[in-house]
C-alpha cells in the first residue's frame, strides 16, 4: 500500500476555515469555494516561480497547442494563459487550423519537447475527429506531460507501488477539494459518475489510491442513482447538466460535481450560463458539503496545471 | 466504446454445454470446469503453432526467470514449462539465487530481449524482498511481456480506446470463463475482491471495457459482504481462504475464485490441499455459475499464457 507520489505533496494541507462557506439558510451543505481555494494554492506558487528565478534565473514553462476554433477550447486556453502569467509561468500557444495534419500537429509537439525552455506541453482535447487522440500524445515527451495523459502515466497511477510523473490535473483538483474540505476519504464508499480518460478513469485511481472503495457507473450502469445513494463521496463527470437530483445522494455525503455544460440562458450576458451534472438546488439540501459550477472544480483544474508545471520545471532544473 | 483488443478473439467461442457440469443434487450452481475449457484452447494452439512450424520453420519460444526456491513458484513454474512442451512452444528457464542482484536479474532480461528465438519473457512474481519488481520489470521488452505487467500494457488496458499489447493471463482467463460460461457481463454489477497488479487491478479494468458496473473491493472496505451481496458477478482474489460465505453472494450470481491458498491437510499425500477465497460449500448452493479451486482459473491462466506467447510469436514474425 502506497500513498500518493511525492509531487502531490506541495499543496495537500488542510483548508483553512475561512474558504469554506457555511450558509445559514436552508442549505444544510458547506459549499466549498473553489475560487478562493485555488488562489491560495496559486499564490504559494508564484513564490515558487520567484524563488526559483531569483536562485537560478528561470522560470518554468509551458506551451499549449490549440487545433481549430472551438469556443469552449479558446476559453480554457486563454484562462490556462492568463493563470500562468499571474504566477510568473511563460507560456506560449501554438494555432493549428481545423484541417491540420496529425503529422503538423506531432511536428510541433516534437519542437517543444526539444526546447529546453518548455517543461510541460498540453494538447488542448478534444481534437477534431479526423486527428487520432493517441497518435498525437504518444510524441508528446513523457517528462513535460503535464496533463497527464500518456498511458505510461495512467499505467503508473493505477498500478499501486507505482509512481505517475504527472496526475492529471482535473481529478487532482478534486482529490485536494476533498483533503481540503477534511474528508477522510480510506474506507469510505466512492463512486465516479463517467470513465472518461481525462477526468472519471484517473478520479477512480486516485480515489483508490487513497484507500475508498469505488464504483464506476457509466452509460451502460443500471438504476445508477441505487449506486449512488450508497456513496458516502460522488464526484460526477458525466458532462449531462442536472443528472443527478437530490434523491441520488445519500443525507450528509459529500458531492463533488465536474460537470460544465453551457445552458441557453437569455437573462445571461453571453446567451448561456455553465451548469453541472448536479442538481445543486436540490443537492445542497442533502449533501454534507458541494461544490458549485462555476467556481469549484474549475479553478482547482487550473491551479493543478501550473502546480504540474512548476514541479516539471523543477524536476528539470534539479532545484528543489 | 472499443470493445476488447484483437488478440482477444482467438479464444472466445463460446463454452460448448459439454464441458459445463449441472450437478442434480442439493447443489444448484453450475460448476465450471477450467481444466477441460483450458484443453480445448490449448489443443488449438497446438494446431497454431505446428501450422506455423510448418509454413515458416519457426516455433514461439519463452523464456522464465525464476528467482530463489521459492515451492509454489517451482510448481507453477513447472506447469508452465509442461504446457509449453505440450502444445510444442519451446521454453527455457534460468534460475537465479535468491540473494541475487537487481542488475543479474536485468541482464538476464536484457539477454532474453535481444534473443530472436524468444517471443514471450516472464519473470516469475514474487521476487525476494530485497529486488525491486518495478526496476526488474522496467528492462522487459514491452512486446515480449507476455505476463502484461510492465505499467505501459496496465495503462493501455484502463484507458478506453487503447489496445495493450497483453492482457495479464489470470485476468483474461477470468473473463474467458465468464464469456464461455454464456454470461454477459454488459450493464452486470461486477465486484472484484482484491486489487493486486496482478489479478485484482487489471480484472477490474477488463470487466469495465466489457461494459460491467465495477466496485473493487480491498481490505479497507467496510461491510465488504453487502457489496458482494449486491453482485452479478463476484471475482474473488483476496488470497484468504474461505472468506466469501455464502451469504456474501447473491442467490444467482456468478462466482470467479481466483484465490489458491495450500491449507495443511494430513489426509492429503502432500499434507496440504489448495483451498480458494470462497467457502464453496456454501457457495455452491448460492450461486448459478461457480469456478472451483484446483480446476477453475488455475488452468486458465497457464492457457492464457500458451495464447499470448503464440499471439507474441505470430506479431514478431509477422505470421497470421
């Protein structure tokens, strides 16, 4: 039996009680600020990136590369950017038409793994459909993977005794969620809600890791909300707004909800606002603590990026 | 969704009624029989490898590395070896001493990875305390891990829409049992007892490509019997014998014992009997389908080891 790596170590202390809300109204769930907590863990990154540029004159990396024009995409990316310069990471963004070739995108992969100024490379997913996902991350080096993805990572966060170089950083955002939050997550009953790669399979690792017994329900589970009513912690990525409704959750569980889907919204200024899988109205009445969406898993997965960073960075430069 | 890799198909007709037993007394499971389904896939790779032999002039080859004197990896490993030479695999096996070194273990693998004639290499698990398995295991040839626990084949096997290059053979013969016993395991709420690399951790990964709701189970599960209770399929890989009573199993369910455990037993020629993780008295009883122990999976994982080296030969030579 393992504990986690050692790079989970630079921000897994306990949540202050200031960043957890109590609301004194009907809700009977703390509702765990996100935001707030994530700009903690930001801030003790940016001393980082200081300290290491004042020893050693460099500050860590990381590109991104971007195909096609996909507005969720444009708005992920810009936020990662805007995250990195906050804290002092430099970052770059490599545009790839649509149309591009696999081989276009492997090219420009290839050049960031050879320059030393990089230290973690994101392919932003989902690619469009004619580029094969695998093909393009196998180029990508392992050691500059900061998201995560590369099946030697997932290989080496499943297999118990192994340590990944890099976890991904949306499930990693909600396992500091919960050690934040102070659950104590050995032995209690967990299910993830999806089996993506990037979010659902890894969460499931992770939360073995760290001793639950987990379920995964998926398309094909049935009566899931059976399954879920038993769970003392649910974190859900099914990516499907209001799936989960108040009766799927056990009184005094903890929720974790991943989910972000736009929903049409006229009285919003953009036409829509972000909803999660989680029915939060109807949630947060039966839940012991939540997260909201937007501002809970979000900016953890941001935060988890330039935490992923500054470790790659650090490992590369031997500076500790 | 993707279904199983390729390799897969070769063994998985379905189980011929034959070889399937109803016992007409108090018991009412069906008893699988896995040293007759093993001879029926043994005797077809029998048949593959002389075609081979015949078309090319080539025979598959594997090589184990067993290290100490430890007696149950001598028995195993001798099975192993009996097998190979009955359905005409040429093997060979290099014996270390138990207090050998890390870097003798390697250069053996290394010795091996190189060899053409050689197309499947194991190590047999466990090695002494004293040797690193992840160091040892990090040297063999990805495309000649025909056991499939180097950590790239563990990642390719979690992630959906990768293909590992092996399916680990205990696991496998697990999930050809239940797919030969007629069962479907689509939508089935499947828990596995145990999350060893070996058995436990990559099981749970096969039986949710075939699309089960999974739940490991390990020995921080609190109440572990009202999960298995709620099962459509048990498989059992705890190591503790009798530990699944049969009120941990749900009346109609499928029963997978993978556990073997020598128990001292005078009236045996030996002075020990092999015992498995379930109470199959009990159990027999419950279920609708059971594997027993000796004679269940045991057979099955050496079969499963025959089918990958063939499969391991056929790709190195490019012999279809």
């Amino acid at each position: 039996m393992t504990d986690l790596p050692d790079i989970w170590s630079l921000s897994s202390s306990r949540l202050s009680v200031s960043s957890v809300h109590k609301i004194f109204n009907e809700q009977t769930a703390w509702v765990l600020d996100g935001k707030m907590i994530s700009m903690g863990i930001r801030s003790s990154i940016a001393g980082e990136v200081r300290r290491m540029e004042e020893c050693i004159g460099k500050v860590p990396g990381l590109a991104v590369i971007m195909v096609g024009q996909r507005w969720d995409s444009q708005i992920y990316v810009r936020n990662k950017i805007k995250a990195c310069e906050e804290v002092g990471i430099k970052s770059c963004v490599t545009e790839l038409p649509t149309d591009c070739t696999e081989a276009e995108v492997q090219s420009a992969l290839l050049r960031f793994n050879k320059d030393p100024s990089i230290h973690g490379i994101l392919v932003q997913l989902p690619l469009p459909q004619h580029l094969d996902e695998g093909k393009v991350l196998d180029v990508l080096g392992l050691e500059k993977d900061v998201d995560g993805f590369h099946p030697l990572n997932t290989g080496n966060l499943a297999v118990i005794g192994r340590e990944p170089l890099f976890i991904p950083c949306t499930p990693k955002g909600c396992i500091e969620l919960l050690i934040r939050s102070g659950v104590e997550i050995i032995g209690k009953k967990a299910v993830v809600i999806g089996r993506s790669n990037i979010v659902g399979l890894p969460t499931s690792f992770l939360l073995q890791r760290h001793h639950a017994t987990v379920t995964v329900i998926h398309a094909f589970t049935e009566n899931p909300e059976q399954i879920t009513s038993a769970a003392d912690i649910v974190v859900s990525a099914a990516g499907i707004p209001n799936m989960v409704r108040g009766n799927w959750i056990k009184p005094g569980a903890i929720v974790i909800d991943v989910g972000t889907s736009p929903v049409e919204d006229p009285s919003c200024e953009d036409g829509y606002r972000l909803v999660g899988d989680v029915c939060y109205e109807e949630a947060v009445n039966v839940a012991s603590v939540i997260t909201p969406v937007p501002g809970g898993v979000g900016p953890m997965t941001v935060a988890m990026l330039l935490s992923n960073t500054l470790d790659s960075a650090k490992r590369m430069l031997d500076f500790t």
